[in-house]
C-alpha cells in the first residue's frame, strides 16, 4: 500500500488470513483474498458523515443501525473489485451489497479497516508446489 494515492483508483491486492481453528477444525472463515481500491479521505470523511447522519435517531429507531451498517456495507462492495469469497456450496460469492452484509462479523471489521487504510492485510503465505505426480515421477 503506498502512502499517496496518486489517481484514486489505485488497486490493491488484499489478504485475511483464515480464522484460527477451533478444536473441532472449523473455523468462523476461510482466507480472503481481494482486490480492492483504497478509500481516499475524502471518501472516509463523507462516509463517516453519512454514517453519523443514519445514526442520529439511533435511541428511538432501532432501524437507524441497520441504514448505517447497509452504508458500510456499500462502502466496501463499491471498493472492492473482486474476491476468493465462497459459500457453504463453494459456489463462488459475486461482490455485492448484501454479500457484505451476511459476511461474518469479524471478517467484515478487518475487510472495512484494511479498506479505509486502518488496517493492513495479512501477509500471504506463500504459493505451496502440489507433490509431483506420477508422470512426473516417470521422467526421472
């Protein structure tokens, strides 16, 4: 990530490594590789006044809470470009609005952050060589 933002539309590769396993195995979410355009300051300082304005009413509309979660929702689906996000069918995710708004919670928190520039992604882990197969075997 660079400290300048030079046109606006910068693009980013991102990563979240998966959740720790429980000891079951499972995990709350699987690594999450995107691409995504940085938000300049500008853009933050109008969403989190946007997001301040739903808030408002918040003590006597409940509702006031789910309009600024759907804004930051559409914050982060309007900046990230593509994703590695599968469902539970492992049928690939589209980025989208309500896609951001049933990712886990937590996974949702650092994708926002590293989206703002608060936060930074994971690093990678390297690319991992499949074990040689049998052709390959062959040939030596």
């Amino acid at each position: 990530m660079a400290s300048y933002i030079d046109d606006g539309y910068t693009r980013d590769d991102g990563y979240i490594a998966a959740a720790p396993a429980a000891q079951s195995g499972e995990r709350l979410w699987e690594p999450l590789e995107f691409s995504y355009r940085i938000a300049t300051r500008t853009e933050i300082i109008r969403h989190d006044a946007e997001v301040r304005n739903a808030l408002k009413d918040e003590d006597q509309d409940p509702e006031c809470a789910v309009k600024a979660e759907q804004l930051a929702c559409r914050f982060v689906a309007d900046r990230v470009k593509a994703w590695n996000l599968k469902n539970r069918g492992n049928h690939a995710v589209p980025v989208s609005v309500d896609a951001c708004s049933r990712i886990n919670a937590a996974l949702f928190g650092r994708l926002y952050r590293i989206i703002r520039g608060s936060d930074l992604s994971d690093p990678k882990p390297p690319a991992v060589e499949p074990p040689p197969g049998d052709l390959d075997l062959q040939k030596n």
